[in-house]
C-alpha cells in the first residue's frame, strides 16, 4: 500500500506518492519540468541539469529527487528559467546542431526545448568539435556530432542477457558514447527502434528509417514540448 | 595472442573473477602487459563475462591507463603551476630532446614514453617526474638527459633511482623512494610522538556510543576541505539498516598542491589504520578499503608490510585487541588517476570498477555507499585526529584552534618560498604567519585550499585558516610577484579543471572547456570586458553541478576576478568594443583565398 504525502509546489499544496519521481509527481499536478536524461522507466541520473528546481530551497535535479512530506519545492524562479535556457545554448555551442538536416527534426527534444526557450542563437561559444559518425553497425547509425550524452541509451538499452550495449568512453569534454560490437552484434529491429526512440535527440538512428515520418507531421511539430501537461 | 590470454586468464583468477574488482585487475595486467588495447579490454571482459564497452568506458577514464604501448619506460612529467614554477618547462624541453620525441608519444626505440600528468603530490619537490611508477623528484635538464641515457643503456628503474633515498621511512627498505617529507613543523595531532594500538586500548574498554560521543565532543570535522562533522558521519552509519557496513579512507588527494596524505601514508599509516578500525568499531564494519591515489602505487609494498604487521599486532584481523568479535581488516585499493575520485561518491564508484562519476545524493553514502551498502569515507588526516581524541578525550582537543574550528590543519605548503613542505598548525594560523614561517617575500597572490578553494591577494593575508574564514583541505600555494598569475595559474588550473571533470554534468562538461578558451583570449590580449563579465556570470551556473568539482572549477578565475580585478583590465583588447578582437578575418578566410588562388 502506497502512502500518500502532502507538498508544495510552486506554492499550491499538491499530493503525491510517497517516493515517487518529482518530475513525474509535478506533471501530474500539471506543472512540466524540462527534462533531457530523464526517461520514464529508467533509473535517473542527473546529467543534464535542467530539471534543476529549489527543494526547500537548495537547487536539486527533480529527476532524482523523490517527493516526501512537506517538501517545499519552486519549479519556475526566473534564475531557474534562465538556468534552463543556458543548459540548451550550453548544448548547442558544444556540440554540431544543425537542425535543418535532422533526421530527428520535429520529433527532438532539444530542439523543442529551444523554441520553448526561445533560443535563437547561442550565448557561449560554439565549439564546433570535430566528432565522428559511426556507420558501421548494422542496424544503427551513431552520428557523435548531435550527441549530448544524457547516457538514455546507456541506462536504457540492454540485450536479451541483461549487457549494456553502449557505455561512456573517456571523461570530461572528450566523453563519447561507443556502442559495443558484442553485445550489440545481434539486436532485432524492435531494439534499435527502442535505441532510436531513447535517444532524445538524433544521435542514434536506425539505418533507413530517419524519415518514416514526414518533418512537419512530427511530434512537436504539432504542439509544443510542454504543452500536454496542463494544469 | 596466448601472453595476453594468460595473463588475464592469471589477473582476473587473483581477484576472484570479481567484475567489482575491475580496478585491481586493469591495474595487474597494465603493469604485466604494458598497455591496456582493444585486444586485452575484450579480452578482460570475455573473462570477467561483462561487456567490452564496460571495460574500456572505466579503462578511458583513468588517466594512467594506456590503450597504447608507452614505451619500455613511461615518464609522466608533472604539468602543475608549482612544477611550472620550478623550472618544469626546461626539464621538459631536455626530456623530448633527449628521448627524440614529443610528450604524449614513444621514441621510435621504444624505450622511452613521455606524458604529462596533473600534480603527482610532489610540489615541494619539483619539478617531478613518475617513471614506470617510482617518483624522480626535484628534476633538472642535467638530471633528464641522464635519466634517458640510463633507459637507454639498459638500466633498471631501481638502478635509475640510485640508493640517496629520502628522509624517514622514504628510506624503508618496501619503499625506498627518493622521496622527501619535509615535515617542517610538526603539529600535536599527527607528527608527535605515537604508539600504534594505545587508542585502540582505550577504545575496546568503550561502547560504539561512546566513541561517537568522543567524536562528537570534539566536533572533529572532515579536514577533505568539506569540513563534514565527523561524528555525526560515525552516527549515521552506525544508525543505518545492515549488517554489512565498511570504512572507506579517502586518500586520493588530487587537488593540485596537495601532498600531506603522501606524507602521513609515509611515515604514520599506522595512525590511520588504526583511526579506520576505530571509525570500524563505532560503525559496525568488519572490512575497509584504503583508497589511494595511482601517483602513489611506489607505496604499495609498504603498506601491505604496514597492514601485515598489524594484523601480527592483534591490531587487524579477528578480535582485535582481544575483544571477541571485533573484527577488522583493510585492504588497499589503488586508483587510475582521477582527481574527482576525491568526492567519496566517485571514490566508491571507483572502487567498485566503474568511472570515477559522482553520484547523485541522496542516498549519501553513509545509507548506500560501497556495493550499496552503508559506508563511512573519512579522509587521512581526519582519522588520525579521531585516534589522538579517543586517547586524549574531547576535552585536550578541544582546546586547539578556534572557536569553530578545533584541532589542528596539515598544510602544504609550496610555489614561491624558501621552505615548502609540511605545517601541522593549529587552526586559526593567518595566511601571513604561514607565509613568514615558511620564508616567503614579495608575495603576489597565494592559492589557499587549492584550485577549487580561493586565490587571495595581500589585503587579505591577515586572514586565518578554519572553517569559518579560509576553509582548506591543505593546499596553500604561493604566488610571487615576479609571476605572471594569469597566464602561470589560472590557465593552469582552468586546464586542470577540463581534463578533470567526469564529463556527466553539461555545465562543468562543458563550461569547464569554453572557460579556458576565453581566459586564453583574455591572456592573449584579444579579450573584451564582456568575456570578463561572461566568466563571473558562467559561476552561477556551475553552482548547479553535481559535485563539489563541478561547483567550484571556475573558483580560479571568478576569485581571481574578484581579487586581481586589475590585471584582467590591463590585458582587455584596446579599441572600440563592438568589434570582437578576438574575430582572426584572415584566418576565417584562408581556405577561401587559397581555393581562389588569392594571398
């Protein structure tokens, strides 16, 4: 039996779960949180930074924080909101974003986070690393340029045995994601359609399938990230 | 490839075909092998049973880890600002002429390797060098070309390292390191006189409450630079649900001037074990882990020695000191190179195989630390502070240092002065007392808590080291006029900070890089006041890192801002500031120009 806790958020009393995710708790009392690493039904792992929120008022990442009793929690301060949007111009300076020939454009959660921020051009310097698109694997396509290492894929992408398929190489602004020739040997289309579909941007895509959807019947090409969490 | 097959095969079976162990084993084969290739990583993770991206996301994380061959000697060359200081450019500049290739390659013999590191722990001594793991200190052009025409006549390392060992147990035949203490004051909690088991005579006669409560009484705080208050870190391990427990001692001193962990590891590591089985005792662990540093692997077979006698001692092992039941012991755990492995988080991460990433808190690792179970990490010299208040009582300890801040402070201290090395003082030491007693004149600036701590000019000199003014894990830098401290140290650190950050968080991943690309345009003179502003406003931003790393690798630049104010503004690009100086139109346009045949 679950046990119900009372917090606030944004200044309205609201009601949770005990334990349950505050990204998740506060989309059910309508009010969204950009998140980038998180995944629903994946252990979270505050990377990105963006669902940065005042608990009690101490900056922490909603992803790995669980709602508990008397939880104070402020979603929306402007230093917060302008904390968000250099988190998507950090992304976009550091990696090579080049929309406009996105298989993933339409149906990306980074570029949807950028016209919500309406970022037009970035503030921080571009970078414009030079980053490898890996082709070699049967089934998908790792294009390191739009990758932003959010680890989605590494926490959530196993084969039959329970192996990751992908992993971390090296740290600090060398960090890539390889994709293991093992394990990843033998994935069925269902897996990299899952692999695809984690990614929350266009670094992993299946081979051929880029374009099954026509850019401008997309996901947010229809309506605005954020927008189904209503109040 | 049978050689690799086996040794792997050998490796993996001293370990237990335990993939948690995976530090130990990449350690093992790398210094049978050589190197750590693709061959080998796949090669581990067949014999592990874990994937070969596994392996080699923990292998490419760690810095000493090689995927290959760094020749038959691998020189890692200190590349930190005392090392600049002393002269690091010159030796450098002898080595590649001497080995006839450059830093980060192998000579075509193969003999000699040469790769820079971030600071080894050496700083009263540099420039330094580690050569296939023995340290080289105080290093000279001469002393370079000599070095690497021993390689090259066929010498061994010992026979490189000759027999002028250094002071103390530097000179124990399990380590004979050419190493130097240089204890130059020594304090009442670590340098004075101490026998090995007296606490813990004291501490058997005790219940685990009570030893808390001595903890507690003398408000002991982490001396990693946190400041955590180790009492209640006992407590909440104790009070945490679990039969199994451990005790971690964090001795992975990375931040850049750091060395006093080398030293009380050197000539105290009974002290410290000893502090870890009473922190066992008031926990209810039955295992710890000794977490050092990979720069100091020369000290393994000491402290192997050091734990063995222990365990003849009665002091390790089972019913320690006599008391049925308490049973103990440590084991040693070697990092790979990595100073973010210093937040205990990334440390037990670490210790379990894995990269060296922080992890997201809570649970803190006092409720779900090492293989998920409940773990204390206490530093050092916050271990020998405990052992000296359990056999003093609260009360002799408590009437050191300040107000706030009880006890003593090793301090290291190195750069710009006549007598670097070790200060055991009393917290509530000022910055200019240090300064005297170690003979240091025309004082720029000094670096007190390292990198991530402050850098402070001499209007704040008076101030005084304890928690509640300059907070200090004990690195305290110093700076002279003559230095050029933008260019000589805060790109130095703003370096350190890139290559070091775990590359998890986006702002310190990123910002970390982007940073020192504008400080660089800054010291070259094409930086305009709004890159100034541009990195005080970045600070903010960081605050939201993960980790202490996170939040404070851009301390070098934003307090140097704050305190030098004025050397930013005299390097500012002249002219009208609409303009970007830093814009290189020539540049922008060279592939053009030689398409068309122009320039």
């Amino acid at each position: 039996m679950a046990s119900f806790v009372r917090f606030t958020l944004d200044g309205k009393t609201c009601l949770a779960e005990e334990g349950a995710q505050l990204v998740a708790a506060a989309r059910e009392a309508g009010v969204f949180i950009p998140t980038l690493c998180n995944y629903p039904g994946i252990p979270p792992k505050g990377a990105c930074r963006i669902c940065t929120v005042l608990v009690n008022g101490i900056p922490q990442t909603a992803c790995t924080t669980k709602v508990a009793e008397d939880m104070n929690v402020a979603t929306s301060t402007p230093e917060l909101e302008a904390f968000r949007k250099s988190v998507v111009e950090i992304l976009f300076a550091e990696g090579n974003h080049l929309c406009p020939s996105c298989e993933r454009s339409g149906n990306c959660e980074l570029q949807a986070l950028a016209y919500r921020y309406r970022v037009t051009v970035s503030s921080f310097p571009y970078l414009f690393p030079k980053r490898d698109v890996e082709a070699w694997h049967p089934k998908l396509v790792k294009d390191h340029n739009r990758c932003i290492q959010c680890k989605r894929c590494i926490r959530g992408i196993h084969n039959a045995e329970g192996h990751a398929i992908f992993a971390f190489g090296k740290r600090g602004d060398k960090v890539v994601i390889n994709i293991d020739p093992d394990t990843s040997k033998d994935i069925d289309d269902e897996l990299a359609q899952r692999a695809m579909d984690i990614c929350p941007v266009g670094a992993i895509l299946r081979k051929g399938k880029g374009f099954d959807v026509p850019i401008g019947r997309r996901t947010y090409d229809r309506a605005p990230i954020g927008s189904e969490v209503r109040p | 490839m049978p050689a690799i097959a086996q040794t792997v095969k050998q490796v993996v079976a001293r370990y237990g075909g335990d993939a948690t162990r995976l530090m130990d084993v990449l350690i093992d084969v790398q210094d049978e092998l050589g190197c750590l290739s693709h061959v080998t990583a796949a090669r581990i993770a067949d014999v592990l049973g874990i994937p070969q991206v596994d392996v080699e996301q923990t292998t490419s994380f760690y810095h000493f880890f090689a995927r290959e061959p760094r020749g038959k000697f691998a020189v890692y060359l200190n590349d930190s600002v005392v090392a600049e200081f002393c002269g690091r450019a010159e030796v450098a500049q002898a080595f590649e002429e001497a080995a006839g290739c450059k830093f980060g390659e192998v000579s075509a013999d193969g003999v000699v390797g040469l790769f820079h590191t971030a600071c080894i722990g050496m700083s009263d001594q540099e420039p330094a060098a580690l050569v296939n793991g023995q340290v080289f200190p105080k290093l000279t052009p001469e002393k370079a070309r000599e070095l690497v025409a021993g390689m090259r006549a066929g010498r061994t390392v010992e026979e490189l390292k000759g027999d002028q060992y250094g002071d103390g147990q530097n000179a124990h035949p399990e380590v004979r390191a050419l190493v130097h203490n240089h204890v130059r004051r020594r304090g009442v909690m670590v340098f004075d006189h101490y026998r090995p088991g007296e606490a813990l005579a004291k501490v058997v006669k005790m219940s685990s409450g009570e030893v808390i409560a001595a903890v507690k009484a003398a408000s002991v705080r982490g001396r990693g630079g946190a400041g955590f208050p180790t009492g209640m870190k006992w407590d909440f391990a104790r009070r945490a649900a679990g039969d199994v427990k451990y005790v971690f001692c964090n001795a992975d001193e990375g931040e850049p001037g750091t060395f006093k962990d080398r030293v009380i590891l050197t000539e105290r590591p009974q002290m410290v074990i000893e502090g870890m089985a009473i922190a066992a005792f008031a926990v209810g662990a039955r295992r710890g882990v000794l977490y050092v540093r990979h720069e100091y692997l020369y000290l393994r077979a000491y402290l192997e020695h050091v734990l063995a006698d222990l365990r003849a001692q009665g002091l390790l092992g089972t019913a320690i000191g006599g008391l049925a039941g308490f049973d103990f012991d440590v084991s040693l755990q070697f990092g790979g190179g990595a100073y973010v492995c210093g937040e205990e988080s990334a440390l037990i991460e670490s210790a379990e195989g894995k990269r060296g990433e922080p992890r997201d808190r809570p649970p803190f690792p006092v409720e779900k630390g090492y293989l998920q179970k409940p773990t204390v990490v206490n530093n050092v010299e916050t271990l020998c502070s405990a052992v000296q208040v359990l056999l003093k009582g609260p009360e002799w300890y408590n009437r050191l240092g300040t107000e706030k801040s009880k006890g003593t402070k090793v301090l290291c201290v190195s750069g710009d002065c006549d007598r670097p090395g070790i200060y055991e003082v009393e917290w509530g030491f000022s910055v200019n007392d240090i300064l005297k007693e170690a003979g240091a004149r025309d004082v720029q600036a000094v670096q007190v808590g390292g990198p991530s701590g402050a850098c402070i000019g001499p209007d704040e000199f008076n101030r005084v080291l304890a928690y509640e003014d300059l907070a200090t894990g004990g690195s305290f830098i110093v700076v002279g006029k003559h230095r050029d401290l933008l260019k000589d140290v805060v790109l130095n650190f703003a370096r350190f900070f890139r290559e070091e950050s775990c590359g998890s968080c986006v702002p310190c991943r990123a910002l970390t890089g982007m940073a020192q690309v504008v400080l660089e345009r800054i010291v070259a003179g094409k930086g305009t006041a709004e890159d100034v502003e541009r990195l005080r406003a970045w600070q903010k931003i960081m605050r939201n890192n993960r980790c202490g790393l996170g939040q404070t690798a851009l301390n070098p630049i934003v307090t140097t801002i704050q305190n030098f104010r004025p050397l930013y503004a005299a390097r500012l690009a002249p002219g009208d500031p609409r303009f970007v100086p830093s814009f290189d139109l020539a540049a922008a346009i060279r592939d053009y120009d030689a398409a068309v045949g122009k320039g």
